[in-house]
C-alpha cells in the first residue's frame, strides 16, 4: 500500500512540475501546495508545505508561505513534494531489453535519425518518472549532445543532461570497442 502511495505521489509532482515547466512566463508566480515537503535539508517533513516558482526557479518553500495575489495555485491535496530526482549513471539514448543479442543487432540497423527520435522519446519518459537531472555516461554519434542542447533551448521535453560524448572504460572492458 506505502509503495503504491509513493509512485501516485511521485506522478502528481511529475505532473504539477511538467505543467509549470509548460506554462511558466518569466512574471507567473505559481504555488505549490501539498500536505507534506521533504527537502532533503533534514530527517523531517515540512507540515502544510507552499513551494513558490516564479518563472522557472523556486523562490520560496515553507509551511503555511503566503499565496501572492494573482498567483496560478496547484494544490495537490495529502501529496509530498519531493526534490527532483538525479541519475548518475545513464544511457538515454538507448533502452535495453533481456535480450541483449536482439538489442545489438536492432541497435546496428537503426538510422542515427531514428535513434535520435527514441532518445527523445526515453528523456521525456526519464522526467516524467521524477528525474530532473541525468548524467549520460556515454553515447554514440553525439546523439546524447544534441539531445542536451534540444531540450536546454525548449525544442524537446527532458531532463537537465550533464553527457560524457564517449564512453570511458578500461582496455578489454565494456567500453573498449577495439576488442583487446
């Protein structure tokens, strides 16, 4: 029962920040408001919380803030906000099944375009799962790059990508596509 409370909390803050990302003009004040806050800040929860954004960034947290005149209010009723979600180790650019032989040859016939096209289909997933920010630890024909600069300039809808460009591994490893 917690775990099914956690997921359905986690997509009500997914969707409250993807509407704010989607409706924020750099003046709209919105305020967030749910029964709970984790901040990280602390082992405890702030009671009654009110997140304030203006444009793109917060500008106020706390229990019981005042609402400004004006402001676009989304209450999410007995939800916890959370802090957006960091994945430090990531291949947006690729998913992955059990069958990693079908994968591979899947992965040798597809076009750098379509490619691309999935990539930006698995970032918007990766935000809409609560991840805000990802380290992509490696990619191919700079894809993980021009997703980056996609969705900072608004073009595509994902996280905030920190990317490597190339794999980084030891000699015989994973990542060493010489074979040796």
């Amino acid at each position: 029962m917690s775990k099914q409370i956690l997921i359905l909390a986690c997509a009500l803050i997914v969707i409250a920040v993807v509407t704010i990302v989607s409706a924020q003009q750099a003046g709209t004040i919105t305020a967030i408001k749910a029964a709970r806050l984790f901040d990280g800040t602390s082992d405890s929860s702030i009671p009654d919380a009110v997140v304030l954004v203006q444009g793109s960034r917060i500008t106020a947290k706390g229990s019981r803030l005042p609402v400004p005149a004006g402001a676009q209010v989304i209450d999410l009723g007995d939800a916890t906000i959370l802090p957006g979600f960091i994945d430090a180790h990531t291949h947006v650019t690729d998913e992955s099944s059990d069958d990693w032989n079908s994968d591979l040859v899947a992965g040798l016939r597809r076009t750098i375009p379509e490619g691309t096209l999935r990539a930006a289909e698995f970032a918007r997933r990766t935000l809409n799962a609560g991840f805000t920010t990802v380290r992509d630890v490696g990619s191919g024909d700079y894809i993980d790059v021009g997703l980056r600069n996609a969705i900072a300039s608004g073009m595509a809808v994902g996280p905030r990508m920190l990317v490597a460009v190339h794999a980084l591994g030891s000699r015989g490893g994973p990542c060493d596509s010489n074979g040796y």
